[in-house]
C-alpha cells in the first residue's frame, strides 16, 4: 500500500492515540469492512439459491 503521508496517532505519555484524521479514516475503513461482509454474505445467499435450484 504507498505510503500517504497522513499522520494516523499521536504519541503522548499515556500511549497513543488517533489523529483527527486517524480517526476519519478509521471510520471510512469500519465501512468499507461491513460492507465487504455484506458482499460476501449476499454472495454466499445467492450461492445457496443456485444450489438449492
């Protein structure tokens, strides 16, 4: 994956934490994970209703 330069966490005492912008893309790929689940649940639906025919 290139690199793109855009910081994700911030360093502090207590440990890390999400940059605003982490945290905008945390949110983007939490979305694209459910909807890559969806795609293979449909998939394997519509699967099941080819066998089933």
């Amino acid at each position: 994956m290139a690199e793109t330069g855009i910081a994700l966490f911030r360093r502090s005492a207590s440990g890390l934490e999400l940059t605003c912008d982490g945290a905008l893309l945390a949110a983007k790929a939490e979305q694209v994970l459910a909807a890559a689940s969806d795609f293979h649940r449909t998939a394997q639906s519509l699967t099941a209703r080819v066998r089933a025919s």
